[in-house]
C-alpha cells in the first residue's frame, strides 16, 4: 500500500473519470426522469454538473422529464445560474425555491415529484456537487436483475494542493480536483453511499426517499458504481459553518449530532492569506483511509518528514519545559513536534528558538474540543466528551485532559515514522540511533511486520493477569503507550480513533458511579485499560499489526529490576546500567521524579539559562521559578 500511496501526482492521468461521462443505454435512458436541488451560488459548477449528466443522455431538457429547483435567497446570484440554465435550454424544467430549506424540505419535495411519475419510470436524484459515473453496463444489469436500483460510493474530488479551490468553468473538474480520496466516511464520519438511479415501483409498491441517500426497502445491491464528489472547492467551507450554525440553533437531539459532526469537519481546515486548505492531520487520515484506493489514487505527499518525535505537553510552561529536556536528549538536528495548549503556544515557539532548535516545531491541542491540527472526532464521541465536562475535580480534569491530548498528538504526527514520548520520559540515545533501532538487514524494517509498538509493563510478569487484563488474553500481555513507535497507516488511525472512544467511554462509566469511583481520585481515571483493549481488538479484528517492545525502551515499572534501584528515587542516575546485568536502558521512564531542582541549577530551564549544557537528564522543571513566563 505505501509505494503505491507514494506514486507522483502525474499518475492521477490514468484514472478513468478523467475522460467524459459515459452515455446511458437507450433502455434506460427512455425511463429515466432527473431531479435536483440546486444552490444559485455555484454557477461554475452548475456549468460542469449540468453538461455531465446531459451527457449521460437524460432529457433535462424535455418538459416535465427533470425537476431543477433552484433555491436563491438572493436575486443578484440568480443570473447567472438562470443563464447557465437557458443556455443549455433547461431552464423550462426549472422551479425556484425563494425560502429557507432543509434536507427534510428537500426530501420530502423529491418524494412528490418520483410520486408523480409513470409507474415504469426510474428516477436520478444528485445534488449540485455530485457526478454519477456508472459504466453502461452496470446500468444494464441494474435493470436486468436489481429492478433498476443503481448503488453509488463517494469519491471525494480534492485539489491537488489539498486547498478549496474555486471551480472554473472552463476547464474540466477532473483536472482541477486530481485527488480521489475516500473522506466523507472514512475521515468526517458521513454517509458516503447513495443511490444513483431507483424505480418509480419496486415489488408493486412506490419507492420512497428516505434522505436524500436513502430510500425505505431498498433492496440488498453489492455491486456499486463511482460518484465523484466535489464538496470540497472554495465554497464549502462557508456553507459548512452556515450548515454547523442552522443545526447548531436547533435543539433536538439529531440537529445537536449534525451540529458536532460540522464541527469536526470544520476543525481540518485551516484559513490562511492564500485560502482554506485541509491541516496536515486532516491531509494524512484522508490520503492513508484504505478505501481511497478503491478506484484511483489520492496521493500520499502528506509527511512533514520521514521520521521524527512528538510530545504532548499541556498542563502549563513547565510540562513544555519537562517535555523539551526529553527532546535535548534526542540530538541537535532531531526533528520534534511538541503539541502544546493554545496559551502555551507562544511559550513553546520562543523556547524552542531561545534554544537554537530548528527542527523543533509546535502545534495546538484542545483536547477539550477534542482536537490538534485537524484531527477529526467521530461525532459521537465529541457529543459524549462534551456530556463529561464538569464532572470532576480540576486537577483530575487536567490529568485526563493531559492523557486525551496525548492521543490526539499521535493522531497529529506530521511524520510518517513517529517515536511518541510521555514528556517525563528521558531519552538515551538520540532519535537517529533509536530509529535505526527498526532496521534490519538488505533494507528492512519493522514497519513492514508490525504497525504499533509498545513495551510491556512490569507487571506482565504476574503471568495469568485476571481483571489487569482488560478483556484481553493474558498472553497480549500489559502494553505501556508512555512510548510508543508507530507508522502511519490507515489500521493506526482507526485503533487510535478506537482507543479514544473507549476511553471516553470508561470515563463516562465510571462517573456514573462515584460510590466505586472517587471524582477526585485521578488514578481512578487512567488511560491504559481502554489503550489495552484498543490494542487487542484492533489487532483481533482490524487489521492493526501490534509488537511487544523489550522493556528496555520504557523502564518506567523495570527500573527495580534494571538498575537496582526503587521506581522513584533521586539517588541515581537517569539511563544508569545495572551493575550485574549490564542492561542498556534505550528510553528512561518517570525516574527522579520525587524532587525538583532549585531554580538556576545546573542543566535546568529558566529565564536565566535558556541554553541546555551538560548533562540535563537529572533536571526537571521548578515551579514557581521567578521571572518564569507562564
């Protein structure tokens, strides 16, 4: 999947939608009626929408044979759809819509119109920025054996630049939106199958829509057909925070849903001087969904770089701190991503240059919103975080909001190849030598075997784990997310997304029941059991390719038995070798944790030594330092 993922945009060329439309057999073409629920906004597209489907040879312009409503809240935009309209002589089957709509309105307005039509006849419902691209012969054997249902899949149509790009009406849609991605399911959590053709009758009763997807008794259909969706040009970001903004005034339960999913799509794009374009996370999740492949290419040029590390550091300037001694411990030219809260943003950029580090970089995580750099939320899960809010003490609100955005960060990774780091851990080799780490020999890795890789915890060694298991076997052992290894693909995405839903879900759970579970107690509120879960279901049932790394990579609960020492203590060394066993220590873990230095020691970050000297795998963040900027 990867070489293919990687293929150069040129190769988008041989995708077969990037020719015309495909005219119709005449046995349909001699049923089919056309409907559509048409913005004024859009003439461009109205240009490319109309011209496709007269060129599948439906009669639009045949009075009575096609229903164009034309909604216009504004006469000045309705010009120029009506001239697009009368040029290709269609305007005599166009009916204008002058109020406020809804999918409700529409649907219902579809229904009376397939009502009306002969009893053999067979009806096309698009909406503006969807072409149906069914073969001919697919059409023929819809009619021939699945009573003229027709099934359609969403290929989501974005720019080769990943912008929303204004559409031009001169030059063919394929070549302005090359990208065939699989988005609206696989990343927004819409509906991305509908129905492409449907009969007036089907079993001697009347078909019905039931959104403009769906239709009430619709027969079972395998086989489906491509229909390019271009929703993502200049104008969808506008109508989406219009569409968030008219559910989000409602306040039944289904409009609330609508409203949560809007605002995760609206979360994966950013607004800059040259436009709206999809954010880095939302770039990756779209081109690595396994179904973009399904038809075409959607690119895979989504990577900051090959191979980097990625912190999540919320809480405060000192967790940012805490975070950035770890990384001074990966080597000067490491490529780090520190995903901080949005007060905190400022703080991060000016240490990482006060510092000289050039390839440390930082971004934004709310974890209360559930998102980082366009990272979207299942909107399910987004509706029941938000339920939560209030629940609990505000230091254990920090806490789980802390272990959320550690989720979140890995979601966001700009690298293809990620080292996730908790920001107490210490590092004791740089990022290079670990990662060479997953090589092997004749140009080997690891990635090629496994996609997700974490440590077991000491307490594996109890051998038959009972409820510390977490509903997985015994066997899977107890995994450890505190480092992990990882690279992107599709199967990573879904455990992660998996990992968060279950975790909200515990957490939900156990607040419903504060007589077993103290609100107050953060340790009550740990982010491992649904981790451990995620991990082996995903495994068991989706694909994911999960590794046990050796111990020593977190030594966080193997500190006793590899250095001799107590789990925490301030008498030794970060990264010390067992005096019997030699054990090399690859990552430190939570060690000198009990004792912080004094503000100006040496090796810590204050205002007054922005510079990391010597070795600072002892020093840890004071709070409360003077002259701090919080």
């Amino acid at each position: 999947m990867r070489c293919v993922l990687l293929l150069p945009l040129v190769a988008w060329a041989k995708c077969r939608t990037e020719g015309g439309p495909r005219r119709w057999p005449a046995a349909a073409l001699d049923r089919t009626r056309f409907y559509a629920w048409v913005s004024c906004k859009d003439a461009p597209l109205l240009t490319h929408f109309l011209d496709w489907y007269l060129g599948l040879g439906l009669q639009l312009t045949k009075p009575g044979w096609a229903r164009v409503v034309l909604h216009c809240l504004d006469k000045k935009d309705r010009r120029a759809s009506l001239q697009v309209l009368e040029a290709r002589d269609v305007h005599r089957n166009v009916h204008h819509n002058d109020g406020p709509f809804s999918a409700v309105i529409k649907t219902k307005d579809a229904n009376v119109y397939l009502a009306s039509l002969p009893r053999d006849a067979l009806l096309v419902r698009a909406d503006l920025d969807e072409l149906f691209d069914a073969a001919p012969a697919t059409i023929e054997a819809a009619l021939r054996e699945d009573g003229g249902f027709v099934r359609g899949r969403f290929v989501d149509r974005i720019s080769g630049d990943w912008r929303l790009a204004p559409v031009a009406a001169n030059r063919s849609l394929g070549a302005q939106f090359p990208r065939r991605c699989a988005a609206t399911h696989a990343v927004f959590g819409g509906n991305d199958r509908k129905w492409i053709l449907v009969p007036r009758i089907f079993g001697n009763r009347s078909v019905v829509f039931k959104t403009s997807h769906n239709v009430y008794d619709a027969p079972l259909v395998k086989r489906t057909s491509d229909v390019m969706h271009y929703r993502f040009d200049q104008r969808a970001f506008g109508l989406l925070r219009d569409k968030r903004d008219a559910y989000a005034s409602r306040k039944d339960v289904q409009s609330a849903f609508a409203a949560t999913m809007y605002d995760g799509m609206l979360s994966a794009f950013a607004e800059g001087s040259d436009g709206v374009a999809f954010r880095p996370a939302a770039r990756k999740a779209i081109a690595y969904a396994l179904d973009a492949q399904s038809s075409c290419l959607c690119g895979g040029d989504v990577f900051e770089a090959p191979r980097g590390a990625v912190y999540a550091a919320t809480g405060g300037a000192d967790y940012v701190d805490l975070a950035m001694l770890s990384a001074s411990q990966l080597g000067r030219d490491a490529r780090v991503r520190f995903f901080v809260e949005e007060d905190t943003m400022r703080y991060c950029a000016d240490r990482a240059k006060a510092l000289r580090r050039t390839t440390w970089a930082c971004s934004v995580v709310d974890a209360s919103s559930l998102a980082a750099d366009g990272v979207v939320a299942p909107p399910a899960v987004s509706l029941k975080w938000k339920r939560l809010a209030g629940g609990w003490t505000e230091k254990v609100r920090r806490g789980v909001e802390g272990r959320i955005a550690g989720i979140l960060a890995m979601l966001a990774s700009p690298f293809e190849e990620t080292l996730f780091l908790d920001a107490d851990t210490v590092p004791c080799f740089d990022l290079e030598r670990l990662f060479r780490a997953t090589e092997g020999a004749e140009g080997t890795s690891i990635f090629e075997a496994y996609d997700f890789l974490m440590a077991h915890e000491f307490h594996t060694l109890r051998g038959f784990l009972g409820e510390e298991a977490h509903g997985a076997p015994d066997v899977f052992g107890l995994l450890n997310a505190g480092v992990a290894l990882y690279r992107w693909r599709d199967a990573v995405r879904r455990f992660l997304m998996k990992w968060l839903e279950l975790y909200v879900d515990d957490l939900e759970r156990k607040l419903a029941d504060p007589r077993a579970y103290d609100p107050g107690d953060g340790r009550a509120f740990q982010r491992q059991p649904a981790m451990q879960w995620a991990a082996f279901r995903s495994a068991a049932r989706d694909g994911l390719r999960v590794h046990a790394l050796s111990p020593v990579w977190n030594a966080r609960s193997w500190r006793p038995a590899f250095s001799g020492q107590a789990k925490r203590t301030t008498s030794d060394d970060c990264c010390a070798v067992h005096k019997f066993t030699s054990t090399t220590i690859l990552v430190d873990h939570h060690c000198n944790a009990s004792r912080l230095p004094a503000c100006g020691a040496r090796g810590s970050l204050d205002t007054a030594g922005l510079d990391v000297v010597g070795d600072v795998r002892h020093a840890r963040p004071r709070l409360g330092c003077p002259g701090r900027a919080h």
